[in-house]
C-alpha cells in the first residue's frame, strides 16, 4: 500500500505530471491494473490502471469516467483535455500524464516496486542480465551507473584487459580511463544516443570496447559495456540494445524501492528526533538508549540544495540493518541518528566517512549532539543543530562545545534585546568605538587570565606596565568592580557574548 503522492514522487524522474487528483494526493494505492483496450478492464477501487492502447483524448476520457480505480496513467504532455478533466471529476480518479517516449513496461514494472512495496519478484538481477548479454554479444561485460560506478558484470572475465580487472576490483572506472573515453567522445553520445558505439583501444590498459546507454525515457541511468576487439554485426547490436532495456527495468525497480525504503525511514527519523518514542526506535532497529544526532549540511556550488540531496543519497546507500544509522533529510539539512554511546567518536567517523564520499568540490559540515535515549531525542537533536552552527568544516561535538553553544544561545538572546545594553562592558565598547582603544580587548585578557598582569600582557603582545596604564584609563571610562567575582563573571560572559555577536 502506498500513497498516490509517493506513486507521482517516484514517477516523477520519468517526466510525469499530476494532471488532476479530485480525492487529493492522500488516496491509497494496493494494486496495479492494465487497460486492455479489446475488452471491459476490471480495475479495483485501490488501482492505478495503466491507460494503454488509448488513442485519443476522447477515448481517455471514456475510459477515465467508466473506471472504478483510483488513479489512471496515460501517456501524453499537459495540459490535460478538459474531457479527461470531467470525466476524472465524475469517476473521482486521479490523472497522470507521462511522456510518450517511456514505455509501458518501464511504467508497469516502476508502477508495480512502488504499489506493491518491491514485493514483486523479477526474473533475476543485473548480474543475470550482464550474463545473458555477454553470452549473446560475446564479451566480458560490465552495468555501469552514470558516475561510472560498476553496478554488475558477467561471470564470464576471462582475457580482460587491464582497465577491466582495475573496474571490477575498484567497483569504479579508473579515473585516467575515464579521462580516455571522455575524449574520445563516449559519455558525449551516450548522452545523446540510444545507439550501440564501438569504442577502438585508446591506450595500451584499454582495449576496445562495445557500449549503450541504458535510458528510461529520456533519463539517462547509466550503460553497459562489452570488451571486444572489433565491432559486432547488427544482430548483437540488437541483442545489446534489449539488454540495455531489461537492464533499465531492473535498474529503476531498485531505485524506485531505495526511494520507498529512504522515504519510510526518513518518515520515522522526523518522527522519533519530534517525540522520542522508544517504539519507533524499535522499528527502525535502533536501541532505545546511547544514541547521538548528528547534523550535516553539504554545500557545492551555487546549489542550495543539490549537495544535500547527494549527502542523504550516501547516507543511505545500501539501505538495510547493515548502516549503523538512521537517516532523513530536512530541508537542506540531514539529520542521522547513531549508536554510539559516550565517546562521540564513532559519530565523529561517520561524519569523515560521509565526506570521502562527497565530491572533492563538496564542503560538508555537522554539529554532533550529546548522548541521548529516546526521550533525549529532541534535546540532543537541538544540540547538533547549534553544533552545526559553529562547524566550519570539522565535525563540532556537543560535549566539547557545550560552552560556545551555551555563549552562542546567549548571544541570541542579546540580538532580542534581553541582555543589559548599559553597563562597564558596553561603555568599554562604546569608547573603543569612538577612540579607536582596545579597552574591551584588554579586559578581556584580564579577566581570562584571572587578574594576572604579565599573563595579560603577553596574551595581548604588550608590556606589563602598558596594560596597567590601559587599565587605569579605562577606570576613568566606567566603574570597573573587578574585586566583586559576581561582576567578573558578568563581564565575562557579556565580552563573550559580543564574540559571537560579531
């Protein structure tokens, strides 16, 4: 069972559009449904059915009115006809456009991971599929992401160059054999073209290679690789192209589900760093006790929140009780919960560990927040958000910062106007401001040093006898009540507040 608004959110990156949705987005999808435009299609209340072999706006309008299911999908560009748009108000049924040039197997089979929670089974994985097309076009064959990253290769690896065994051992493309195919004008046509490019050796590690794009519509999902010598005939040419086309069915399955597994998960994480309910920790796996928050925002670029959509995106690859933390990204930042118990290291690790697998470009950030159990949730979270705050680059922990946090908490208040604006501190401030003295900066000193002159003096480059002199001109200034400790204290804080104020 799924929601209509995360059916059209997955569908989405297939250029898909909610024409209409006259019972809102909240409806409840249980089943998938196929129109058979030869006979009456029995679609359950629960469907989404897929609208194919309609040939008109007025054929798609009969066929929404009569239909009992709850969402119909066709093909096509909005607007959407006004016809389909009565007719969808009459029968209640919400409308999707998509694409034309998205096959109806790609949207049954996304359409099916997504209502059916990934249940579905396949007829194997990109593994078997990488068999099945070397064994057909007769080469070592590679699946490969868009960032080039091995998804899959055949069994069959006999003879490969050694491009080839540094792919598979890598589970990447080496970067100088990238760097090759780049400028031979590979990634340029697999961008453009759903055409099979016979690509000669380049270099003496990289011998000749056969690829396709593997495209669902017009997005590009990544490609596959055949090591031959010379081009193939066009038969295997045919033969690659269908396995391109399998290759993205099982590629978009497994996204689609990673979509419904991170957008489940995220959910929960909302959920317990809210309220801190031990049972949903449960759910999620997590103990109900020793757990950090931790926040991180990822900037690259002018892009507000591209890098964050990449950070969430690792932080919850290979989705399963394997990752030690929960993840959910909230507005441009991703909170993560992590067992880790007093030392914050682990946390701190995971950070560093979430940057390697950033772009180099990428400047990643995080608060850490103190120890918490369940109920501690929220307060911990609230502690990485004021963590974050004072990163600049390194992981910040609560446990070390909980001063800074406490002076940048009182520094708030002091934008608000709630601290005293009158007093020895802000008549010192003041006169800087106007004479150009570092009055503010040497009581400072002073006080950090506890009253010791010659330690203040150093901490400020200055002589001894320079800093008595600054003091006894600033007791001319205002009334400094330096042997009162509650004063001292005051004056502490107010001079650090006015740090983070600047």
């Amino acid at each position: 069972m799924v929601a209509l608004d995360r059916l059209v959110d997955v569908l989405g990156s297939l250029g898909t559009h909610l024409s209409c949705a006259p019972r809102g987005r909240d409806v409840e999808l249980r089943g998938v449904a196929l129109h058979d435009p030869t006979e009456h299609t029995a679609a359950a209340p629960d469907d989404v059915l897929l609208g194919l072999g309609v040939p008109s706006p007025a054929a798609a309008a009969r066929l929404v009115s009569a239909t009992n299911a709850a969402a119909v999908v066709l093909h096509g560009a909005p607007p959407l006809d006004e016809r389909v748009v009565a007719a969808a108000r009459r029968s209640g049924a919400a409308v999707l456009l998509v694409d034309p040039s998205v096959p109806w197997g790609q949207l049954a089979n996304v359409a099916q991971t997504v209502v059916l929670g990934g249940q579905r089974k396949g007829s194997g994985d990109l593994f078997a599929v990488a068999d099945a097309i070397a064994a057909v076009v007769g080469g070592p064959v590679t699946i490969e992401d868009q960032q080039s990253r091995v998804l899959a290769y055949s069994y069959r690896q006999q003879g490969v160059d050694p491009v080839r065994v540094q792919t598979i051992l890598g589970r990447r493309v080496p970067d100088s054999a990238r760097q090759a195919l780049d400028e031979y004008g590979v990634f340029t046509h697999l961008a453009r073209s759903d055409e099979p490019m016979f690509v000669p050796k380049l270099t003496d590690q990289l011998g000749g290679r056969l690829v396709v794009a593997v495209r669902a519509g017009r997005e590009l999902l990544g490609s596959v690789w055949v090591e031959v010598d010379t081009d193939v005939d066009t038969d295997r040419h045919a033969a690659l192209q269908d396995g391109a086309r399998t290759a993205a069915l099982h590629m978009l399955r497994a996204r689609a589900s990673a979509d419904l597994e991170r957008q489940a998960e995220a959910d929960l994480v909302i959920t317990v760093l809210d309220d801190g309910v031990p049972a949903h920790l449960a759910r999620l796996g997590l103990p109900a006790a020793d757990l950090r928050v931790i926040a991180v925002q990822a900037h690259a670029g002018e892009g507000e929140h591209g890098a964050a959509l990449l950070a969430f995106e690792r932080a919850t690859a290979g989705f399963g009780w394997s990752r030690p933390g929960r993840s959910a990204l909230f507005g441009n930042v991703l909170y993560t919960v992590l067992p880790c118990g007093d030392d914050p290291a682990n946390a701190v690790e995971w950070v560093r560990a979430l940057t390697r697998e950033m772009p180099a470009e990428a400047v990643v950030e995080a608060g850490i927040g103190g120890r918490a159990d369940a109920g501690q949730l929220p307060a911990s979270r609230n502690e990485a958000d004021e963590c974050l705050a004072l990163s600049s680059g390194e992981p910040v922990v609560y446990d070390a910062a909980w001063a800074k946090v406490l002076l940048r908490r009182l520094a708030t208040v002091a934008e608000t106007g709630r601290l005293p604006a009158r007093g020895p501190v802000a008549d010192l401030v003041r006169h800087d401001q106007d004479f150009g003295t570092q009055y503010a900066t040497t009581l400072q000193a002073w006080l950090a040093a506890q009253g010791d002159a010659r330690e203040a003096a150093r901490a400020l480059s200055v002589h001894p006898n320079t800093l008595r002199y600054r003091m006894q001109k600033m007791a001319e200034v205002t009334a400094l009540p330096l042997d009162d400790p509650d004063q001292r204290l005051a004056m502490a804080i107010a001079l650090a507040v006015g740090r983070y104020r600047d």
